[in-house]
C-alpha cells in the first residue's frame, strides 16, 4: 500500500485542558470501490457489478480478487485473466472503479449475488439476506485434525510484531490490520485498510496470487475483534488458528467451532483467551484435553 496515498492531511483544533491549537492531523482515506466481474465468452461477455465496499485505496487488485474467492464467487488464481482498474471520467478521476476478468471457460457461482449489495467499511455482512448466505462452502475448509502447532510465548509477540509493521496505522491511529505469520512467528504479509473486512480480503488475495492457499499451517492475526464475517472469510482461506487482539463475537466462536479453527481473543498485555480448538496451542504446564 502507497501510504501517501492512503492518508490526508487536515487542520483541526486540539483542545487539551484549558489550552487549544490549530494543529496538522492526518487521517486515513476511505473511498468506494466498486467491483465488477467479466465473464463469458467473446462474444457473449457479460459485466456486472457484484460489490461497492468502502475501503482505503491501495492494493484494490487484492481487494477484489480475495472478496470473489472469499465469497465462493472463483475457486482460485485460474479462474483470472486479468485484473484491472477501469478509468471512468469522474471530476476527481479517481481510480474507484476495478474489474475482474474470468477466463472464457470459467462460469462464477453468482447465486448470492443476484442483486448488488452495499458494504460498509465497518460491516460486511450489510445487503445479505441471512446468516446462511455467507457459509459458503470452500474447497480449504480447515481440519479439526490439523497438526499445526503454536507456542504460547510466540502467540504472546505477535501483536507487537504486527505493530511494527502497520505503516499508516502509525501515521493515521485509523486503519485495521491483519497479517499471517507461520508457527516460528515470522511476519509473512501484512495489509491494512478502514474496514477490518477489506484487510481480510487483501491478505487473502495476496496469498491466491502467490499460490499460498490452502492457508492451514499459518497464524491469521486480527488487530481488532473477531467477528462471524472474518472467520467465515478464514476459513474460506483454510486457516486454523485465528488470533485477535479484540474480543470474539458469539457468532464467530460458534462458527470457529464448526470448522475446527482455534480462536484466541484479548491477545494482548501478555495475556489471551482461547475460545476453541485449545489443542493448537503450546502452554506450558497445562493439559489439553482435546
């Protein structure tokens, strides 16, 4: 992400006490993207608009690319032909519009699309008609068998390691991050956008385009809250342990336990709570009963 792209520059007034000033603020930009998707044959192309999702610009191809593969939309990286930004003639010609090429012999699975839904920077789940809509069926669902194994002391730093690496989150205070990591603690790729769903995708996108998934022996860190939308996109990915720095919401730890993820939430100040699938996770002097 171009982080100059990413921010913006605004006087406030800073009230501190009994004292005031005019100072220099930075925030962090957040702009509509649409999504379209182009498949069919030459001669029978078809365009639709599948998504508007605010998010901060920066990494868009990723954005889009992991929101279809989240959504059940593409099965993986060889259903694209190309990905590119559409230049529509706008007063402030603004690189807001991404379309999604599929191979000619690629037919999506558009059935939870048939009308446009709207999402937010704060809500992804906006415009579907239920839960049920958003459990679509991935090809990676993670293993309640799974033998991916993480140490307590090495879960513990990951949040700082994160930290280091949220470039505009440093300029802004703004932004969600996530980043994988792999069980040693290495910080494998980082994203970060307004909305905690859009980083998701990006990071999910980012790892289709470099042939990663199925993600099953990599470490999801969230730098917010665990939501029901997040896991489901988790495990679209066939990740197995998730770790957020905020709490889960009941939906996501109900869905985690249905798709044997191991969930950690509060990971932070030294400490964490473990929701489900405690076998993953190395502490020492104490028992798994898993």
């Amino acid at each position: 992400m171009n982080k100059e792209s990413s921010i913006l520059k605004h006087t406030i007034i800073k009230i501190n006490g009994d004292q005031h000033s005019a100072v220099m603020d930075t925030l962090a930009i957040e702009e509509p993207l649409e999504i379209r998707l182009a498949f069919g044959t030459k001669l029978n192309r078809t365009i639709k608009n599948v998504s508007v999702t605010m998010r901060t610009p920066g990494n868009d191809a990723e954005l889009a690319t992991g929101f279809l593969f989240t959504e059940g939309i593409i099965k993986d990286k060889n259903d694209l032909a190309s990905v590119a930004h559409c230049f529509i003639a706008c007063a402030e010609n603004k690189e807001n519009v991404i379309q999604v090429e599929l191979n000619e012999t690629v037919v999506p699975e558009l059935k939870n699309t048939d009308r446009n839904f709207y999402t937010t920077s704060s809500c992804g789940v906006c415009g579907k008609g239920s839960i049920d809509a958003i459990k679509t069926v991935s090809a990676f669902q993670p293993d309640k068998n799974n033998d991916i194994l993480v140490a307590q002391d090495i879960l513990l730093e990951l949040p700082d390691r994160l930290r280091q690496h949220q470039r505009v989150f440093d300029a802004t205070g703004g932004l969600h991050a996530c980043a994988l990591f792999n069980t040693g603690g290495e910080l494998l790729q980082v994203r970060e956008d307004v909305g905690r769903h859009n980083a998701l995708d990006k990071l999910i996108g980012a790892a289709l385009n470099n042939n990663w998934l199925p993600l099953d022996q990599h470490i999801l860190l969230l730098s917010g809250r665990a939501s029901f939308e997040l896991v489901q996109k988790a495990a679209m990915a066939g990740i197995s342990i998730i770790a957020a720095v905020g709490a889960p919401s009941s939906l996501a730890v109900q869905l985690a336990a249905e798709f044997g993820i191991t969930l950690v939430g509060f990971l932070r100040q030294q400490q964490f709570n473990i929701y489900t699938m405690e076998h993953r996770i190395l502490i020492p002097h104490y028992e798994n009963k898993d």
